[in-house]
C-alpha cells in the first residue's frame, strides 16, 4: 500500500485530531497510516502496536518529501523526514488527511515516472482490442 492510500483509509476509520498520533478522540495523518496497515487497532494509548515495522516501510520510502509546501519548512534530511512534514501539515496547517494524501500522491506519481523500475504499479499498455470489444466492433 502506498503511503497516500494509507492516510485516505485510515482516515475514513477515525475521525481527525492533532499533536497526537491517536487517541480516544481520533488520529493524525501518521495514526491514520498506522490504522490502515494493520500496525494500530485500538486508539487507546495504552494498547501496544501490534507492529511497526509495515509502519516504517511505508512512511520511510524516498518519494521526495522535503519542504513544506504552504511555509518552506524543511526538516533535516533523516529517515524521519517524511514523518515530520505530514506531522508538520497535520497539526500546524491543519491540512485535512485527504489534503495531505493528495500532495504526497503527486510526489508518489512523479517518483514513480522518474523511476519506473521501482514501481509498485503495474503499467501495461494493451495494443490489441479486448475480444469484448470486438465483439462489440461487429455488432
Ligand atoms: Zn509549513
């Protein structure tokens, strides 16, 4: 699942808070990953990630998250750099989740243009008519 994906599911399960990942109220953009991918399935605080490691996959894949898009915030270039900025979006800009999952999609598609071999999107280009279309061709 992409991280964009992940954000737009999570957030139709919960509604949206800020400052926090999760709690009884809802989740932030991150939490809303978390719910999604299966690594979160309680918003009580107390009950432990059943994991985190699809977590991290996902949030940490390179898909060029570097600025903030309303004020320039830049984190420093670690591996929480994406985390920072949807958290950044999240609570400072009070983006809506799908608002974020719609910028980070423009950055997963542009990603995926400029290296195709690392797709996770299968692109295939069908020459030939379908046999339902010729079907239909003939009448
Ligand atoms: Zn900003």
């Amino acid at each position: 699942m992409k991280l964009s994906e992940a954000i737009r599911l999570g957030a139709v399960m919960h509604p949206q808070i800020y400052r926090s990942l999760r709690s009884p109220l809802g989740t932030c953009a991150l939490g809303a990953v978390g719910f999604a991918l299966g690594c979160l399935d309680s918003l009580d605080t107390t009950v432990d990630w059943k994991s985190t490691a699809d977590f991290y996959r996902v949030t940490n894949k390179e898909i060029g998250l570097h600025i903030c898009p309303v004020c320039q915030y830049t984190p420093q270039p670690t591996s929480d750099q994406n985390r920072l900025l949807i958290a950044h979006l999240n609570d400072d800009h009070r983006w809506t989740r799908e608002c974020i999952a719609d910028w980070i999609e423009i950055h997963e598609i542009q990603t995926e243009i400029n290296n195709p071999q690392n797709s996770e999107t299968e692109i295939s280009c069908e020459l030939q008519p379908s046999s339902h279309e010729n079907s239909v061709l003939k009448g």
